[in-house]
C-alpha cells in the first residue's frame, strides 16, 4: 500500500477508530495483507461518527508522509448503544457520549424521563439519534457502565430467560442409560472464588500394558439448555461468559452456571465424559466418548494441588482423593513430554488479579499471580480433551466449531525475528517458523525479567485463533485439530459441540460435514468474543489508571508492546500494566508507524516492538482508563 507523499489521493473504505482527545483514525487493511494503513481524521469531520463505524473516505498524503482522511459517507454501523453523560445547554439536552466512542456531544431524546446535567445514562441509537434506555442509579460505577455499553454486553437476564432457568433447577437427575462414574474418585480444581464450575477429572491406574486411562467429564449444560427456547437463545446472542475484574457477565443466569449445573462437590451431577488412554509415551492412543453422571469426590484449588505436585502435601480435602493424586501427576507428566516433542508454546501465562475491600467494594491491591504446576496440569488434560473430541467429530464427519490457528506466513515470521532482536534475543526462526522453533523460543523467555510483556507481544504476532467449521491445526499448541469442548457453562462454541456429540450418541446421522448454518454461528462467536475481550482489556485498564494514579512521578522499567499512530503502548515489567507514550513526548519526531505498525519511525530515532525502555508516571485518567506515561532519559 503506498504510503508516499506522492501518491495521488484515492477513495478508501475503512473502520473509524477515535482518541479520546477528539480526533480520529480510518484504518484500513489491505486485501490479503497484514499491511495497515492509518490515516488521521480532524476533529470536525469525526463529528457525525462513532467508533467502529464503517465508512467511505478520501485519504490524501501530506509532505512528511501523514495521511489524512475527508469526506467520509458511512456505509454501516454495527452499534446500537451508547453510554453518556448529560450535557444542558441552552435549554437543550445533549449526551456526552464515551469519548472512546465519539468526540462530539449528540442530542438526546430523553423519551419522556426526567434527567439533569450531569446525570449518566444508556441510550438507543435509533435512526442516527441517542434516545434514552435508561438512567444510572447514584452511586453505579461508571466506568463499569460505560464498558459494557462500549461494547455491547448486556447486564442484566430477560424475565422469561430466568424464569426458564429456575423451572430447570425442578427437573430430577435421571441416570438412566449413562454410565455411572459416581464410585470413580473424581474432582475438581479451579480457583477459590469460581462459582462456575464445569469440568472434573478422574483417572484409572495403569493396566499391565503400562497405560492409563483420564477421565474428563464435562458439565451437560444441552440436557437442560434446550435449542430454540429463551434461554438458548439469550446463551447464544451473548456467547460466551465476559469476567471483568468485580464483575462477571454470565452467558447463562446464575440459577444455573453457579448452581444447578455446576460440578459441586457431593452432589449428582450429569456429564459428557471423555476417557483417554494414555500409553507411557504420552501419546493419546484411544478415546471413547459417553453420557455419565458423577458426583465430585472433592472440590481443590490450584495451591493445593500444586503443592501436592511439587512437595507431596496432601490437604484436607485432598484426603479422600490422595491415592489417585500421584496418577493424576503421573498422567499430566506423560501428556507433557508428548506435547513437548511436537513444539507449541504455553498458553498459561502471569496475570494481574485486582483485589477489592469485600466490605466497601473499593480497590485494595494489584497482585502478579504466575501459573502453577496445577494450572500447567489442568491446562494439559483440556487441552488433550478438546484435541480429542476434535479427532473424534471429523472420522465421524460431524460438523464441530473448530478452533483454528494458522501458521504465520513469512511477513509475520520477518516481523516476530525483528520482534525477538529488539528484545534482546536471538530467533533465528528462517522463513518458515515451525511448532518447534515456536517452543524453542518460547522456553528462551520462559523467567526473563519481561517474561509477561514479551508473552503479550509474541501472542499478538502470532495473530488469533478463530472459530470456523472448516477443520485445520492450531499452530499455537501444535495440534493437528482443535476445538472447544470443556466450558459450556460459559462458552457457546463448547455448548453447539455438545448438541452435536449428543445427537450423534443418540443415532442422528443426517449431518454435513461443514455445515453452513455453524459457519454462521463461528462468525457470531468470533465477533462476541473479540467486544468480551475488549471489555475485560478495558476494566482492567480503568483499574490500572485507579491503582497508579497516587505514583505520578514514580520511575518503571517497561517494554513496547504495541505501536499506535498516537504513540507506544508499553507494558510495565513485572505489574502486567500497560499505558501509553505518546508520540509528542518523544524526542527525534515526528513519529508515525510504519505500514505494519511494528515501529514508530522518526527523523533520527525508531521505537520497535519488543524494545526496552524506562519510564514515569506522567497521568493517570481513571475515566478513560489512561495512564500516560513520559521517556526517562
């Protein structure tokens, strides 16, 4: 795409993306590339738009290169709802809409409510106008507000939704022909505050011929969630379960994910179990899928079972289940050694947890957690379930919602090599980067000091995984086929696998093997669940500026980890905190990025991705979830 500043204006059409100081980006990507074009946008002419906007545009290159976009005509809008602020003047209402969403304040219909200056609110977009939705209460949290509107979540159940998933809770478990596992010793690990609890494990010693078997049962969320009712349909608007630090939006309403279906100890529960043979190689030699009902012997968390794998401490409720622990250990070191062979990376990775004062609500700490033994167990076993139900579905030519991860091609393998050198490490990948090569890199960085910013920008290089019904390997983990089978509590894509394999258990055959009407669903899913990860990257920005806004001043060793046209995102090491530098504040400019966005290219300095720097606290604003940082030296 030539960015030159000879090159003669031309029409374009691409997605509108807003600061928050009031003007604007149109991004475009050009067909079959990972080239990006940026092309700024004044202020007046970002008036009448909203971010993600689509629109057509002119965009035109000045003598130093910058592009600027005019005349833009939008061609579709995707969104429907808008917090804001309101704003009199003049005896008029206005709505200061999130300024991550638009710059200008729009008139309000206040639909016959009664509302004051300054009051926040939810609004209806509604043939180009804001018409109220509804008023906040005093005292909501605003900034929380403000996200889930952002990007489309919803908070709250429709009654007939709740009121299916209460009469559920009535219907008796019945065991009828499923197999009966509830004499097996089987639990579960999760972390202490989880209430969804969807998937347990059993496993059975080795037999003479040195193999053992894994169990991983399943909550059967599609015996009680029934297609085309409310509560289905309501499952699949949303997709997939959002956990926004102090707040979790649930795919399904409380009734059932934290009570009726969820694995809890001591009670019957019914399940899709699959049984893995595993022989001493590791390698998953058969699997052999069935309707079971299970009772959880014991309910542990991570730290317990982590401490029973590395020092051989059983707890309290690991009691009942201590002979079987050094078989659980004994199973996830085979998968291990297998997965290592084939290559891949470690998707467990360090994440800050926030805590809140449980009396008041209020923010009272910002804790690094780093994965354990048990996470990297737990991880092996979902990961071996979900790679064989994937097997299983496509030699029955069943339809599944496959998650795919494609091999980068050689523009992203130059771009992750220069990543690795201005991050201090030697790639050396070629032009072709293999699952291999992947691990011998990712066991490079494994402990380094910015072990989490260098995960965060090796995951983005690599590019997503999607969702489609076109089955194909998932270079991340080195697998041949994959897919989603072990959260259907909170995730769709799991819950349209288990319609599947339940249908196919009870004698169904009539399926395609890539069926149109799933295809459809996987784009669905892929949209949702990118606007839920927005939503959480966005809280956990708001309570950043909230934990750093009493260390203004205070210096920070970081990394870039993005490159924007307004500037460098950077990771603080060690704090998973992110802020941004903007383009003014460095020196050597002006800056723009290059066609990529892997660095920003001044007259007399360049910032790549992966470069170190040091920074300080220069702003926080908790509105906009911002903080700002300033170069140190």
């Amino acid at each position: 795409m030539d960015t030159s500043a000879s090159a003669s204006p031309r029409t374009v059409t691409g997605r509108i993306d807003v600061h928050p100081r009031g003007f604007g980006f149109l991004t475009v990507q050009a067909p079959g590339s990972q080239e990006v074009l940026s092309a700024f946008i004044p202020p007046p002419d970002l008036n009448p738009f909203l971010a993600g906007d689509i629109v057509t545009g002119t965009v035109t290159a000045g003598a130093d290169g910058r592009l600027t976009a005019s005349a833009l005509s939008l061609v579709e809008r995707h969104r429907a709802r808008v917090y804001g602020e309101v704003v009199s003047r003049k005896g008029t209402q206005y709505l200061r809409i999130d300024r991550e969403v638009a710059n200008a304040d729009w008139v309000l219909d206040a639909a016959g409510t009664a509302v004051q200056h300054g009051d926040a609110v939810v609004a209806n977009l509604v043939d180009g106008k804001c018409v109220l939705a509804y008023r906040l209460e005093p005292g909501a949290d605003r900034s929380l507000e403000r996200i889930i509107a952002r990007h489309g979540l919803e908070k709250e159940f429709a009654p007939e939704v709740v009121q299916e998933a209460r009469s559920l809770r009535s219907v008796p478990h019945a065991v009828g022909a499923r197999r009966d596992l509830r004499d097996v010793p089987t639990v579960t690990v999760d972390a202490p505050s989880t209430r969804d609890i969807d998937d347990a494990i059993s496993v059975l010693p080795a037999g003479p011929d040195g193999a053992l078997r894994l169990l991983v049962s399943i909550a059967d969320v599609s015996e009680f969630v029934k297609a085309g009712t409310p509560l289905d349909a309501e499952a699949r608007a949303r997709a997939t379960s959002v956990y926004m630090a102090g707040r979790v939006l649930p795919m399904l309403p409380e009734e059932l994910s934290a009570h009726w279906l969820s694995l809890v100890p001591g009670e019957e529960r019914l399940c899709l179990t699959v049984e893995l043979r595993i022989d001493p190689q590791g390698r998953v030699t058969a699997a052999d899928v069935y309707e079971s009902v299970i009772r959880s012997w014991a309910r542990l968390n991570y730290d317990e079972v982590a401490a029973f794998l590395d020092r051989g401490e059983v707890s309290a409720p690991m009691a009942p289940v201590k002979d079987v622990m050094p078989w659980f250990r004994l199973a996830a070191a085979r998968l291990a050694v297998a997965r290592g062979a084939r290559g891949g990376m470690e998707f467990a990775r360090d994440e800050a947890r926030f805590t809140f004062d449980a009396a008041t609500g209020e923010l009272s700490g910002l804790v690094s957690e780093r994965p354990t033994s048990a996470h990297g167990m737990i991880e092996r076993f979902m990961v071996a379930a979900n790679e064989a139900i994937a097997t299983w579905m496509l030699a029955r030519g069943l339809p599944g919602v496959f998650r795919v991860h494609e091999q980068p091609d050689p523009s992203r393998v130059e771009d992750l090599n220069a990543f690795a050198q201005a991050s201090g490490f030697a790639a050396g990948f070629g032009r072709e980067l293999t699952p291999l090569a992947l691990a011998a890199f990712d066991r490079q960085i494994a402990g380094a000091a910015a072990e989490p910013a260098l995960r965060s920008v090796l995951r983005r290089s690599l590019g997503p995984s999607r969702y489609t019904v076109k089955p194909g390997p998932h270079f991340g983990l080195a697998a041949p086929l994959y897919l989603h089978f072990t959260s259907p509590i909170r995730r769709y894509a799991d819950l349209a696998v288990h319609r599947t394999l339940k249908g196919y258990l009870h004698g169904r055959r009539d399926y395609l093997d890539e069926d149109p009407a799933v295809e459809s669903l996987a784009v669905h899913i892929n949209g949702r669940a990118r606007a839920a990860n927005r939503a959480e990257s966005d809280r956990h920005h708001v309570l950043e500026a909230r934990w750093l806004a009493g260390q203004v001043g205070k210096e920070f060793p970081a990394h870039v980890v993005r490159v924007k046209p307004f500037g460098l995102v950077v990771q603080l090491d060690g704090m998973l905190v992110e802020g941004v530098l903007p383009a003014e504040g460095l020196p050597g400019g002006p800056f723009r990025p290059d066609a990529r966005e892997l660095s920003l290219v001044g007259k007399q300095k360049s910032y790549p991705v992966g470069m170190p720097v040091r920074v300080k606290v220069a702003s926080t604003d908790e509105q906009l979830g911002r903080v700002e940082f300033g170069l140190v030296g």
